[in-house]
C-alpha cells in the first residue's frame, strides 16, 4: 500500500471518482505494539485511539482541565494517536446563564492548556467546551495535536432542554488529523441520519460521537449494569447504522456520574466498525469513569467501501430536494 497515495487507494476502494474517503479499522485486540504516533505522518495504516468517559464539574473549567490532564497521562501509556473525551467535558453540562459564564473562546485559554498536554505527549485530543464567539454560546468540540490547535465543530441540532443555552451551528466540517479525516456529530445530532451523512460527503473516515446523555435518578440499590446495558441496547438501534451506512467509524463516549440535579449519567463507550459491528465497549458494570483502548486500521474501512452494494454510491441526490425544503410555510394572515 505504501506506493499507492492515500487519496487514490480510497478512491479506489469507494469506487467513487473525485471523492477523497480514508479511512480506519479496529483490531479485536490490543495486545501487540500499537503504532507510535509521529506528527508528520500523514498516512498511517493503523492506529491507537482512546476514548475516556470523565465526570466533568459543571462550570468549573479549570477543575475539569486538571481532571482531563491527569486522564491523558494515564491513557498516554497506552500509546495513543488520537484520545476522546466527552461533549462538553471542559466546562461542564450547564445550562442557561452559568453556561453563559463557563464560555471561553476557541482558541483561547483551555484549548491552550490541550495544545500544551497534546504537545508534551505527542498526540491528538478531541474534547467538548462551552465556546463563546461574538456573545453567542455554542456546543463545540476540539481538536489539538502536538503542533497546536487543528480545528472545531458545533453541535447543530439542539433539543428542547438546551434551547437558549447555545446555538446551533452550520455545517460540521471534516477535520483532516494527518492520520485521519474525523467529523463530530455531538450528542442530539446523532439521532438525526443528516447529520452523519454530511461529514460523510465530505470525506470523514471516523465519526466522533461525544454525548452528555443520563437515564434518570439512581435505583436503591444502584442498579448500574442495568442501566448501562440500557443505554447500550438504545444505542445500539441506532449508531451501527450510522456507521455501516456512510462506511466510517464511530466512536461514542459519554459523560458520566452524578449530576448536581440528580441525574445519573451511564459510563458509556461504543466503537463501531464500518460495516456496523461493535468492536470495544465499556463494561456493563462501569459505576464511573472508564476507559477503553483500541486499535483501528484502514482495511476494515477500505473492504467496506469496495463492496459492489456500498450504499453511498448508489445514492440519486438529484430526488433529494424534498429533504432540504423547510417545514414551516408561509403564515396565514387571516
């Protein structure tokens, strides 16, 4: 593979002339040597990712970037590429004025604290913030490697109970790490098939699906492994789709613990394959934070994407105007 560019090998693979699509696989183990993370590679055929469910203090910032740092030591040691952290994991799940309060620009003050950990340990951080930009408050998710800042990308679809706390944002865009081209659907948008069906147009190879999602308050006993496997069964009806559907992996990490209004939060992590398969995840009995390892590699997404029915290519966009008409009409005045 290495004579062939990485754009032309995924070319080849997707059989879809003039579009860029990489890629990644998972390895079922992670027993062997993973493959060290140098930041002038920008083709790698495998690679280490981590994903972290934390507990984040809500609007607490500076606590939670301590919090996060210690984390990346620790996942460090299994030498990652690219480590994952929770929606909104930096200043916390806050609505409302706080959230208003918590906000910080992107770049600014705790993205450079990221760029300084993805720096000391050579490799990439993708995390959640509360982003301030021109008074308005957005759901945004980063991205940092060793060389500094890389990029962003707002929450776009936003439920009822966030409405008024940020905006939503345009289109996500595809971020190129060097060793991946990623797109990030926070949360909400994930439940919504555009979403993941517009990073995917532009050449995502991973889906990076950071949640803040509970299930209510705690049983008495706990009832963690029964919660968890809930959240996971509900997930289930719906992620791999995402994945198999637009060939790419997705990588589901959420928020855990308990909130201060009460609500539990389930130490859920999920990694699909392209072709919809689970291929690491969290225990069932997690009671807090967790992490999970894995390896991903080019060729699951590249035998995906070659299949005679892989579904991208046979899609008729020219039909699809009906999904971008509005649903709100023009008012009747009488």
């Amino acid at each position: 593979m290495s004579d062939i560019s990485r754009s032309n090998f995924m070319n080849m693979a997707a059989g879809i002339p003039g579009l860029v699509t990489a890629n990644s696989l998972f390895s079922d183990n992670t027993t062997g040597p993973s493959s060290k993370f140098n930041p002038s590679d920008t083709y790698m055929e495998s690679f280490r990712v981590v994903a972290i469910s934390t507990r984040s203090q809500e609007g607490k910032p500076e606590e939670n970037m301590e919090h996060l740092a210690s984390w990346v030591a620790k996942a460090s040691e299994k030498d990652p590429a690219l480590i994952c952290f929770p929606e909104l994991c930096v200043t916390g799940y806050v609505l409302g004025r706080k959230i208003w309060e918590a906000a910080e620009p992107v770049p600014g003050p705790s993205t450079t604290k990221l760029e300084a950990l993805a720096k000391q340990y050579k490799l990439i951080i993708a995390a959640g913030i509360a982003e301030m930009d021109k008074g308005i408050v957005y759901n945004t998710y980063v991205l940092v490697g060793p060389d500094g800042y890389i990029g962003k990308s707002r929450k776009i679809h936003i439920p009822p109970a966030e409405v008024g706390s940020w905006r939503g944002g345009g289109v996500p865009p595809v971020i190129d790490i060097g060793i991946a081209k990623v797109g990030v659907n926070i949360c909400f948008d994930n439940w919504l098939p555009e979403s993941a069906r517009m990073v995917a147009l532009q050449g995502a190879e991973i889906i990076l699906a950071p949640y803040v999602w509970g299930g209510g308050r705690l049983g008495n006993p706990p009832d963690y492994a029964e919660r968890n496997r809930k959240q996971k069964d509900y997930s289930s009806r719906t992620l791999p789709g995402r994945a198999i559907d637009n060939g790419v992996f997705l990588i589901f990490v959420n928020d855990c613990g308990m909130a201060t209004s009460g609500e539990y939060r389930e130490a859920t992590i999920l990694i699909y394959s392209p072709e919809g398969k689970l291929i690491a995840e969290s225990p069932d009995n997690a009671d807090g934070e967790v992490m999970v390892v894995a390896d991903l590699d080019r060729k699951i997404l590249a035998d995906r994407r070659s299949q005679g029915v892989f579904h991208t290519r046979f899609r008729r966009p020219e039909l699809y105007k009906i999904l971008a008409e509005g649903d709100i009409g023009p008012q009747d005045p009488r």
